[in-house]
C-alpha cells in the first residue's frame, strides 16, 4: 500500500513536470511567433521603401532620357549648320583660290572641328587608346588654330568680300555656337540624372539586400517556432496519455475495491443463511421432525 502510493505520488510529479514543461515550450513558440512578426514587418517595410525608390529611379530615368534626346536633337542641329558653313567656304575658296583672304574662316571651321571633338571625348564612351589619339588631335588642331589665329591678327589689314556669302557662313556658325551651348548643357543636365539614377539604383540593391536578410532571418525564427510547437503537441501528447493511464489504473482500482466489497457482502450473507440452516436443523430434531439439507 505505501509503495502504491510512492509510485502514485512519483506519476504526480512526472505529469506537473511535464505540465511545466509542455507550457514553457507553448511560451517559446509564442515569443518566436512575435519575434518572426516583428522581422517581417520590418521586411514588409524595407520592400515597400524599394518600391518607392524603384519608382522614383523610373521617374529620374525617364527624365535622363529626355534630356538625351533634346541634347541629340541640338546636336544634330549644329551637326547640320556646321556642315553648311563648310560647305560655303569650301565654294568660296574654290571661287577666289586665296587662303589668306579666307583665314578668319578657316579660323572658325577650325574651331567648329575643335567644338566637334571636344564633344565627342565628353559624351562617347572609349577606351584609352582611342581617347589618347582623339586628345592628340585635339591638341594638334588647337595649335594650328592658334597659329592661324595668330597669323590673322599679324595682318595689317585683310580684304574681305563682304558677299551674302560670307554672312550666311557667319550666321551659320553663330547658330552652330548656340546650338553647342545646348548640347553641353542638355549633356550637363543628363549627367546629373545619370547621377542620380546610379544612387538609386545603389541604394535600391542595398534595400534588397537587408530585405533578404531579413526574410532569412524571418525563416529560421519560424522554423524554430515550429519545431517548438512540434515538440509542444508531442509532449501534450505524452501527457493525455499519461493521464488516460492513470484514468484507467484509478478505474480499475475502483472497480478491485467493488468487486472486493461485493464478495465481502456475498460472504456475510452466505455466512448468516449457515447459521439460519443450522438453527432449524437442530429444531427439527429437537421436534423430531424430518432433516432438510
């Protein structure tokens, strides 16, 4: 009797044990499930700030493109009036076959061919090679500008035909002069918005990068929340089933104690209806009646 009762007492323990344990493990789950939330949220927002960047990196490239697109137009522009004035000195100079006379015109043809160079090296892309001889004949066309820029000052005086020809030349470069100040500045302006755009684009993958991060982050918090939660079912689990045991040992023992009692009871009866038997046997004898077994 003592030992059922350690043992009943050592079964109690085990199941408050369990309990304690099986409520501990629902407790990490929850505090990993709040944890895993929190990473998300901060994941949802890193996505959602790249989404508003994306948008304005779209915005920002749209624009870049404009301004790309009005730069060639300008260029294309003074492309085409540079390429008149040339053609008019070239039928100038075929008519009087005197250079001198037509130095301050290949002054500026020179200086149209400086322009042109000077921007093709800001605005192409080329290797170093290739950049190299294209500033080597920058600087050869620029000392033979200023070498006929010199020769001009030098002269005293220089006939000049004033023709219709001559002021359509100078028209034309005067407009090609303009046209090249738009070009550098729509060139300027792009470049500011590739600026821009490459800083988004920057700042873009950074994002992503934390995002997923963040989402890896999120995956192992939930993955160990679930294994918790796993670990919980099984020790509920364990525990109903310790307590259906012990359930059916209660029951059983209940039932021993019944059927015990019972049998006292039947004993006790059969018991009194001997001694009842005994009773009217001897009786009959003492009457001298007949013996009933």
């Amino acid at each position: 009797m003592v030992e059922l009762e350690s043992k009943k007492k050592e079964d109690l323990e085990q199941l408050k044990n369990a309990e304690k344990k099986f409520q501990s493990l629902i407790d990490k789950r929850n505090e990993l499930n709040d944890y895993a939330k929190l990473i998300r949220e901060e994941r949802d927002m890193l996505n959602v700030k790249r989404n508003e960047l994306r948008d304005q990196m779209d915005k920002c490239k749209k624009e870049r493109e404009k301004l790309v697109t009005k730069m060639k137009e300008h260029k294309e522009k003074r492309n085409q009036y540079q390429q008149q004035a040339k053609e008019l000195i070239q039928a100038k100079q075929k008519k009087k076959g005197n250079v001198i006379k037509n130095l301050p015109l290949q002054v500026e043809e020179m200086k149209a061919d400086i322009q042109m160079m000077e921007y093709e090296q800001e605005t192409s892309i080329m290797d170093t090679r290739k950049e190299n001889k294209l500033i080597d004949r920058i600087k050869h066309k620029r000392r033979e500008y200023n070498e006929a820029k010199k020769l001009m000052d030098k002269q005293q005086a220089i006939e000049v035909d004033l023709t219709d020809t001559d002021k359509a030349i100078t028209e034309l470069f005067q407009k090609a002069d303009k046209e090249h100040e738009k070009v550098q500045k729509y060139y300027t302006e792009s470049q500011q918005k590739h600026e821009e755009f490459m800083k988004l684009v920057n700042e873009i993958a950074s994002l992503i990068n934390e995002a997923n991060k963040k989402h890896k982050k999120f995956i192992e918090i939930k993955k160990e929340a679930q294994e918790n939660h796993d670990k919980a079912v099984e020790m509920r689990s364990k525990i109903m089933s310790v307590k259906k045991e012990r359930q059916q040992r209660y029951q059983e023992a209940k039932q021993i104690i019944r059927n015990q009692n019972l049998m006292a009871q039947k004993e006790l009866m059969d018991k009194d209806k001997l001694e009842k038997v005994a009773d009217e046997s001897v009786n009959a004898l003492k009457e001298g009646k007949k013996i009933r077994l």
